[in-house]
C-alpha cells in the first residue's frame, strides 16, 4: 500500500514541506510538489488542500479502563462544590440502577467554596443502599460507601482508612482489589475501547498504559491490548510492582515501572515531603520506598532487560530515588542504566542534585502539564497544599536543560485527553524559567513518547520513520497562547494504517 499526500504543510524538522509519501507503513518521502511528481502513481493519493499534518501525539502515561470508565460514566470533573457532586453521583445511581457499583472519578474539593471532602453518609444518601467509589481527582484517594468497605475485609485495619469513608495507600487498595471482581472483563474492555477510540479522534497514535495493583488486576493488561487491536492505537504496557519480575514476564510488560509508587499526590497529601504540608501541620506524607529498594529494582530490571521506573512526586520521595538509582549505577554501571532508559513518572519537586543524577543516568522523564496547568501558579492546589513550594514543581526547563528527555502525557483520568492543550499548558508554564520553546514541547509530546518506549524511529516525519501522523483542519500550527483553540483532527494514521477519519471542512486562515 502507498499513499501521497500533497498540497498541505507537511511539519518536519527542517521545516515545512507540502507533500509526504507513504510506502509499508513508512515514510518514504517528504519534499516540495515537484519532486512529489514520482509518487503520482500511489495506490492512493490524498489532497491536503492546505491542512496541515504533524507527527501523531504519543500520551505516555494514562489509565485506559479508568479513562474510558470516566468518559463513559460519572465524571465529576468541574464539579462547583460538593453538592453538585452529590446531585450528579444520585442522578447517575438512578439512571444505571443494574451496576454492580457505582464508580466515579474527578472531584476535586480544593476547587470548591467550601473545601469538604465526601463522607460514606452522604454518598449512601445519595444512592441508597448501593455500593459507591468516588475516587479523587489524582486518584490516590477516594470516598466510598459502608456498603463497599464492609465487602473489602481488612481495610479498616489497613494505613489509609478513615471512618468517615476515606480511603488512601492500603486501605485503598483492599477496595481496588473487590473492584476487581465487581467489575469485569466485558465492561473493562468497552471501557478500553472507548478511551483508545476518543484518544484515536485526538491524533494520539500511541499511548503508554500505566498499570500497577493498586489500579486494577493484572488481567486488565490482556484486557487492553484486545481493545488496542481492535481500534488500532499503539499501546505499550507497564506493571507497576515492586521487583515482580516473574510477573513482567508473565504478563509481557515493557518494564516494572508506572504507577510503582515511591509516595502519593498533592492534592491528597500523600506524596512525601521533607517539610510538612502548609494546610496540615506537621504532615509530611508518606514515601513508599526507600533508596535500598529503588537500586535493587534498578538493578534487578536492568539485568533483565526491562525498564525500570516509578511513580515520584514529593521532594523527599524523589531523593529517596535519586539514591537509589546512584546506588544502582554503582552496582552495575552508568553505561548499563543508561542502554535501559528506565523512567520517572511526575518527577515533580526534583532538586538541582536528583536532576543531575537522573540526566547523567539517561532516565526519561514522563511529566503532564497539565498539572501546571490545573494546580500551578499562587493561588491554586500547589499553592494551597505548598505554599511558596509550588514554584519548584513540575520543573519542565530543568529538566529540559539539563538533558534529559521528556515524555508528555495526561495521566488519564486524572486531566482530559487534550494534547494540543498540554503542548500550550508547557509553552505557558505558570513559573517563570520552567516554560518551553514551542519545538520543544511538540517534540515532548510525539517523539519524546516513542523515546521513552525504546522506540527511536517513529514520531518525527522523515524518510525511513514510521508512518504515525496526523492531519488537521488547519493551515498551520494552532496558536500557543494559553486558552486557544485546539484544530480538530481529521485523520490518524499509525504504521501507515488509519484509525480515525473524519470529513473535512475547507480551512480557514483562522484555523492556523
């Protein structure tokens, strides 16, 4: 199968081009019309008519089932206070009145007047004898129902537990486990399906699914590899457990790392800080390894030819793994962390000394700004739970400058699926300095991704790289500024194979 494709704005490193052909699922050539002449005879060719096409976004870092649960179901993202939430958590309950569970996601009280959390009463009164999940916006935190903890036996002896149907680390965790078994196979995969078709119609051709104990069951893994066949989208798999390597075979990861949680979030006061939270005193958090245990991942990953890689958001959680992997290249060598690309995830409040050792140990970095772009700046969630800390978090330029590769993602569920907004969310970055260059944060976002995958030929449009790209009803490059509008995508090709079409529209200068 070849395909051209003329008469657009074809976005290449060398600067734009007009048209593209395709061969085998590879790109075989990108040029000007005149020389485009020899391609005439594809199979098919495509008239851009000034549309421009890019690279194809790679998200890498989400939670599909979760996601495409959310989009399909109770979202409670935006809601204005809590009553709102309640309202739409009974209007839902009434609605689904055959779920085993009624599970919803998004809440975020800080945004709220009146920043209570929900309690198990006020979910039970507003779905009557159901069983209830509301995980938090970051998902490391969720109110659930007596009904619910009463069918997870253990968890009110588990750290994380709360009486009034809070639900943190372990005792979370106990709740996840009966999840498992309330919510099958079936409703997993539609739910996989549907996050894989929405992020297909975004120009996302591959994602990175991030699955770890806490999360789901391992199975789901199998569960979203069926859905990535079916829709296309290519998806690479993680399994967030500690030194489980038995596991990583068994279930073909690309490595042990994700959501292997070093600490917690921000917003739910876990994520490990060396000095207490400002709006607790005396709380730091809670880290969930130390520096011992993080180089014998390292180490054990490396030596099996997986990645290695953790969840690390607080400063004190990110020195504990900065240690850690210090300790790990003194074991086995630089040379051999680095041929591994092992990753971070978050990598928030890193200091100037863990960015060092993570660029001089060539660890990737998986950051989302849209979390800069929700919870940064003086008088948002950063600010509320930090106080002036929330200038050193999510330190994009840093990290940048000083070498190391950055894969952007979303974090699905916990921010939207919109990539075009995260590339403007890290143009616009709130602190000063930690900002980046238009090229830059695109790069992030599509090659960046298949680079911390351990794929290097894909994710930029040259001869010779695989054929994922993207085409959309624009001119040119949308509009950095913050609050712009995003083009709509057309078309989604991954390895030469569309996934998403839609019908074009003539474009507009505007549109650029």
């Amino acid at each position: 199968m070849t395909r051209l494709l003329r008469g657009g704005v074809i976005h290449t490193p060398e600067g734009p081009a007009t048209a593209m052909a395709v061969a085998e699922g590879r790109i075989v050539f990108v040029g000007d019309e005149d020389r485009a002449e020899r391609y005439t005879g594809a199979d098919e060719v495509v008239d851009l008519e000034g549309r421009l096409v890019t690279p194809a976004f790679v998200d890498a870092h989400a939670h599909l089932v979760q996601t495409g649960e959310q989009l399909g179901g109770l979202d409670l993202t935006g809601c204005g206070d809590l009553t709102e939430a309640l309202d739409r958590v009974a209007d839902h309950a009434s609605r689904h009145p055959e779920s085993a569970v009624v599970v919803g996601a998004g809440w975020d009280e800080t945004t709220w007047p009146d920043p209570t959390h929900p309690t198990a009463d006020l979910v039970e009164r507003a779905a009557p004898g159901r069983r209830v999940y509301l995980a938090r916006v970051d998902g490391h935190s969720a109110v659930v129902s007596h009904g619910l903890l009463a069918e997870a036996p253990g968890a009110e002896d588990c750290a994380g537990w709360s009486p009034d149907g809070w639900v943190d680390r372990d005792a979370k965790l106990r709740v996840t486990d009966r999840l498992g078994n309330l919510i099958g196979p079936g409703d997993r995969l539609a739910h996989a399906r549907l996050a894989l078709r929405t992020m297909a119609g975004l120009g996302i051709a591959a994602v990175h699914e991030n699955a770890a104990p806490h999360i789901g069951p391992d199975w789901e893994i199998g569960v979203v590899r069926e859905a990535a066949a079916e829709v296309g989208v290519h998806v690479t798999t993680y399994w967030g457990a500690l030194a489980s390597y038995e596991d990583a075979t068994r279930l073909g990861v690309a490595g042990l790392a994700g959501d292997l949680n070093a600490d917690g979030a921000v917003g739910s006061r876990t994520a490990a800080l060396r000095q207490p939270y400002r709006d607790q005193a005396g709380h730091c958090g809670h880290g969930f390894l130390d520096a011992a245990q993080v180089a014998e991942h390292v180490v054990g990953c490396t030596e099996r030819g997986i990645q290695a890689g953790f969840h690390c958001i607080g400063d004190a959680a990110l020195d504990e793994v900065g240690a850690g992997f210090a300790r790990a290249a003194e074991l086995v060598g630089a040379a051999a962390i680095r041929a591994r690309r092992h990753r971070l995830e978050h990598c928030e409040m890193p200091s100037e000394a863990v960015v060092r050792t993570l660029a001089e140990l060539g660890v990737v970095a998986s950051v989302q700004p849209m979390f800069d772009d929700l919870w940064g700046g003086p008088e948002a969630m950063y600010a509320e739970r930090l106080g002036e800390r929330w200038r050193v978090v999510n330190p994009f330029g840093d990290l940048h400058r000083a070498g190391l590769t950055l894969a952007f993602g979303s974090d699905s569920p916990v921010t939207p699926l919109d990539p075009w907004g995260a590339v403007r969310a890290a143009v616009n970055h709130r602190t000063a300095g930690q900002e980046l260059d238009y090229a830059t944060a695109l790069f992030a976002h599509t090659r960046g991704g298949w680079a911390a995958a351990g794929i290097d030929d894909a994710g930029v449009l040259t001869p010779g790289s695989r054929a994922s790209y993207a085409i959309w009803d624009a001119t040119g490059l949308p509009d950095p500024a913050r609050g712009a509008p995003s083009p709509a995508c057309l078309t989604t090709v991954v390895d030469g194979r569309t996934i998403h079409a839609q019908q074009r529209s003539t474009p507009t200068p505007e549109d650029a």
